[in-house]
C-alpha cells in the first residue's frame, strides 16, 4: 500500500531540522510528509492528514490581543494554516497540531492564548535556553478517556518544553484532555471527530520514546482510513 501523504506547514525559510524531525516521525509511522509553505500551498493536490507544525507566535489580533512591539509575526503562514484546517475539517483529514499548531487550533475556533506562559501560570518559569529547553523534561497528566490516552496507554507522560505561550480560553468543541500539575493546558482535542488533536509539547523530538510513536502511528491509522 502507498504511504499516505501527510501535508505538514512550514515557514518559507528556515525550518530544515523541525521539518525534518516531524518528517521522521511521519515516515516511521508508515506515511510520507511534504512540506507546504506560502510559496507551496499545494490546496488542490491530494493529502490525507495535516500536521500544523511549530514556530513563531501567531498574530494576536487574531484572538484580541494587542500585537508585542518589535516581534515579527509571519501573516502569510497564519493565513496558509487557517486554510489548511479549513481545508481538512472539509475533507474530514486527521488533523496533529504541535505546540504553534496547537495555539493556531484553539485560535481558529475562536480560543484565545496567554501570551506569556510564565506569567500566567505559577511554577511555569521553564528554561530559556535552546539546548536546556530541548533537553528539559516536565510531566503532563492525561484524562482518562481521551483520545491521547488511548493512543499512549498512560495517565502521566514526561514531556519537553519549548513554548513561551499558552492555551488560555478553549475553543469551540475543544476539551483539554492532558495538562501540567499548574494547570497549563498540554493536549486539546475535538471528541467529535476521529483524530483531531493538538499538543503542546514537541512529539516530532520524542519519537526515540514508543509512546510518542504511537501518536504518529494513530495519525497515520487515521489518514489511512480517509484513503478507505
């Protein structure tokens, strides 16, 4: 059987390691990532899930927030991934938000987003350097129940951490199904519909962990179903 084709968003530069990493993590699953950017939207072709990857922060005003001074926030990307998860809950395509994706998620059903985690949440000063946040480790709770307790088979994971901002307001028919002993939302899902999934938290630097393979593998099983 063909791999399924996984459509995963990317800024125009600067992305090779990040792509690569969540391309990895695809291809173990049994499928085949292609990068869509701006510049390579790729609408009319083919694919059978979505992966809304990490990145810069997304345009407060988008939520009703007054923009940060100075920040350079990337319009052409928060338009693409609006139109992709448009595009998927048409098609009925699995859907894998990471961290910015998460955020993007809870945004375009209509959620909003701290803006800065740590002063939002008590206990949530994580590290700020790149190779400590890579490298740092927080424990995440599951509901039990939930989509990403199914898939992991556990009620408390180990989990990275490379965001500053977070999921404040939940969107429409969005729950939180996994979160911080401090309260910071880590997981998002939609119940209604059979992989639609956000995560705060990196999975694509995970995978030498079974169960952050097992989430690839479920959104490879969910993508294979589209194609019937």
């Amino acid at each position: 059987m063909a791999r399924p084709l996984i459509a995963v968003t990317r800024p125009v530069t600067g992305d090779r390691l990040p792509f690569a990493a969540v391309a990895a993590g695809v291809w173990l699953a049994g499928g085949r990532a292609v990068r869509i950017t701006e510049r390579e939207a790729k609408l009319n072709e083919p694919f059978h899930g979505l992966v809304v990857s990490g990145g810069t922060d997304i345009y407060p005003e988008l939520y009703n927030q007054p923009p940060k001074p100075h920040y350079r926030y990337d319009h052409g990307r928060d338009d693409l991934e609006r139109q992709w998860l448009s595009r998927a809950e048409e098609e009925g395509l699995p859907v894998l938000g990471i961290c910015r994706g998460a955020q993007l998620i809870n945004v375009v059903r209509g959620g909003t987003l701290h803006m800065d985690v740590s002063k939002a949440y008590e206990k949530a000063r994580y590290p700020s350097g790149t190779l400590a946040r890579i490298f740092y480790r927080k424990r995440a709770h599951i509901e039990r129940g939930s989509k990403l307790h199914s898939i992991v088979g556990l009620e408390s994971v180990r989990i990275n951490s490379l965001h500053t901002q977070a999921i404040d307001r939940l969107g429409s028919h969005l729950v939180g199904t996994a979160r911080e002993a401090n309260g910071v939302i880590q997981c998002i899902e939609d119940p209604r519909l059979p992989f639609f999934m956000g995560v705060q938290f990196h999975p694509e630097y995970l995978v030498y962990s079974k169960y952050y393979r097992r989430l690839f593998r479920a959104l490879l099983a969910a993508a294979r179903a589209v194609t019937g």
